[in-house]
C-alpha cells in the first residue's frame, strides 16, 4: 500500500512539472507576440536557454540552499520512495526558472545575451532559493517568529510571493538598470508606440500559461492526499475575475485582456488554499485592475520602460497576492482560517514585505555587478538593427 501511495505521488507532482514546464513555452510565444519582430527569435532562445542555466544552478546550488538536499548519491539511493524526491526537486525547478523567465519579459529587446545567462545563474542559484528556504523550509526562524508574534506563518501555498513578486522585483530592478528602449521616449518625454508584433502568439501564449496554471496550483500540494478541487476552483474563478477587470479598465485593448487572467492567477497562488471562490474571484478582479492600471503608469507617467509589464504583472499582483491570503483567507471573509496553521494578515503583510526587499537587493546586486564588470546593454547599432539579428544571425521568417 505504501508503494502504491509512493508512486501516485511520484506521477501526481511529476504531472504537475510537466505542465508547469509547458507553461515556459508561454512565457516564449507572450514575449514573442509583444516584443517587435525584429526581437521574436531572440526571445524563444532566451527562454530556452534561461531553462537550462536554471536546471544547472538550482541542481547544483540552489535546491541544496533552499532545503538542504543534494544529489551526490549513487542512483539506487536516488531512486528511493520510486524516485519522489527527483520529480520534487523537478517540480520545484521548474517553478525557480519562471524567475528569468519574468524577468526576460521586461528587458526584452536590448539585453545582452551571455550576461543574461549569468544573471540567470546567479539569482536562481543564490537569490531565489535564498527567501524560498525561508518561505518554504524555514530558514533563519523567520516563520517560527511569525507564529510566535502574530499565531500564523507567512503562508503562500503557490508562490503568489516567492515566485512571482520575486520575479517581478528583480525584473524592475534590471529593468531601471538597463534603461528604456532607443526611441521609446523622446526628448519632450513623450511616449512613443511600439505595439505588440502578433496578437494571436501573444493570445497564444496566455492561453498556455492559463491551463498550465492549474499544474502550478494545484500540484502545489504535492502529494495526491493533499489535492483539493478548492484549489482548482479558486483559480478558476481568479483568472476570470482578473479577465473581466484588465476588459473594462483596459478599454478591451487585446493585450490587457490576455494578461488580465495571468494577473488573477498570479494574485491567487498564495491563498488559493484557503480562499472561498467569491474571495478568489474579488482578489482576481483587483489584480486585473491593478495590472492595467500599473502598466500604464510605468509607461506614460513614471518612464519606466518594462516591455511585458512584468512589474505590474508579477511584482505588483504577487504582493497583492500575499496580502490577500491574509484578508480573504480568513473565516470571517469565508476563507478557512488556514486550518492547523491558522493565517494572519500581518505575517502576511511582513512576509510579502521581507520578499520584496530580498528580490529588490538581489536583483540590484546581480545587474549592478553585471552591468559594471561587462555591461548588460547591446550597442545602439545593434538595438536598432535587433537582438534576432545581433545575437543569433538570422531572422524569425524568410520575409523578414
């Protein structure tokens, strides 16, 4: 009985990895139908490549920081309870990749390629599974002081924080090093358009990363006793709260309406456990308003030249996340009060808080050092012509 409980769980999380690594081929085609044609090859390599470094750093470094594991045994040993802690450290992985995966989003179109990939390296081999052993392992007694200060943990059952907002702060601090695209702004501050090159990939690429979303949530539980169809229905009901909301705020403009369902299922991860599905869906709402609302004011109002609102999308919506488990998450709202653990809104609030100051020191340190030592910008001859063109010598159809 116990082997067959084993290997349930062995295919229930290794599913789960699986449709959260089909989510990277959305991250790809999103990217690909926003940024303009002249950058689309540049980001279906990046995506793939930046998958790649990840499984390296978080193999080698990361998964070891964040828990404690590693895996310089022999294969028999390995292999134990049918191999459940490889398709583990699998799930897992492919949740550290989503980071340069967000991240590509916002410095798309005048990045340097290699220094990326170093960058990669460094933030999920050592920044990100930094505060995801806190979240996630307890490290430094943060949680156990949460429990003894406000009688809960800082709970976030998918990572709306630990994930997201991690990838969406890091992403800004790259993105205000980096500097805006050439000719995005002029010299009268005025925005210049650069609309999005295919609507249908853009579309495409959303739809991926929806269904793949359900991976995402709800084998978070990892094993196949913990699965919960609350789980699968709050993030129903998420990304059509967020859907609806980026429609009516954003004026139907096709790219809100394609980011406002990601906007809900970034904003759900965290108390998609613990939500009522009318709490889920008013989280979603507010995070598909928020993203079209942030978006615009990044690039009308403060300058900041973030191609696929990867802030806004991730940063903000993930921290909204994490502070809603805290609200709806309570029995007073029709959440399940956290059950055992209980939830609270001020470890909620602190630890969203604690997961913003890490991403935004780590990402300033990685870019920083990067964009001193080697610099982290193609030339402007080499913007203009096109990272396609630049980096990888060809372009994305023969037309071209």
């Amino acid at each position: 009985m116990e082997a067959l409980i084993s290997s349930n769980d062995v295919l229930f999380v290794l599913l789960g990895a699986i449709m959260v690594l089909a989510m990277h081929a959305g991250f790809a085609f999103l990217e690909v139908g926003t940024v303009r044609k002249k950058n689309q090859v540049n980001a279906l390599v990046k995506i793939m490549v930046d998958f790649s470094v990840s499984t390296i750093a978080y193999f080698f470094i990361g998964y070891s920081i964040a828990y404690g594991v590693n895996f310089f045994s022999g294969a028999e040993v390995l292999a134990a309870k049918n191999g459940y802690g490889l398709v583990k450290f699998f799930f897992l992985l492919t949740f550290a990749a989503a980071i340069p995966a967000i991240v590509s989003g916002g410095i798309a179109e005048r990045a340097r390629f290699n220094p990326q990939l170093a960058a990669t390296f460094l933030i999920v081999g050592f920044v990100y599974p930094f505060f995801e052993g806190i979240a996630w392992n307890d490290h430094f007694g943060i949680q156990q002081w949460f429990i003894t200060t406000f009688g809960a943990k800082f709970h976030d059952f998918a990572g709306s924080v630990v994930v997201h907002a991690m990838g969406g702060w890091i992403a800004l601090a790259a993105v205000i090093l980096l500097g805006a695209r050439q000719g995005r702004y002029g010299k009268d501050g005025r925005l210049h358009a650069h609309p999005p090159s295919n609507i249908p990939f853009l579309a495409l690429g959303a739809w991926i990363l929806t269904v793949g979303w359900f991976g995402f949530n709800v084998m978070s539980a990892q094993s196949i006793q913990g699965i919960s169809g609350l789980v699968a229905v709050n993030s129903l009901m998420a990304l059509v709260g967020g859907t609806l909301a980026a429609l009516v705020m954003g004026k139907n403009d096709p790219g809100f309406v394609h980011n406002g369902p990601l906007a809900g299922l970034v904003a759900v991860c965290a108390g998609s456990d613990v939500m009522h599905p009318l709490g889920a869906l008013v989280t979603g709402g507010v995070a598909g308003m928020l993203f079209v609302w942030a978006f615009t004011l990044t690039q009308n109002r403060l300058k900041i030249d973030d191609v696929l609102g990867v802030w806004p999308l991730h940063g903000l919506c993930g921290a909204w996340g994490g502070i809603a488990a805290g609200i709806f998450g309570a029995k007073a709202l029709g959440g399940t009060g956290g059950g055992a653990d209980g939830i609270s809104f001020m470890s909620q609030l602190l630890g969203t808080g604690l997961g913003i100051v890490i991403a935004l020191i780590g990402g300033v340190l990685v870019y920083g050092t990067l964009k001193k030592l080697i610099g982290i910008r193609l030339s402007q001859e080499e913007e203009f012509d096109g990272a396609d063109l630049s980096i990888h010598k060809i372009a994305a159809s023969a037309d071209d």
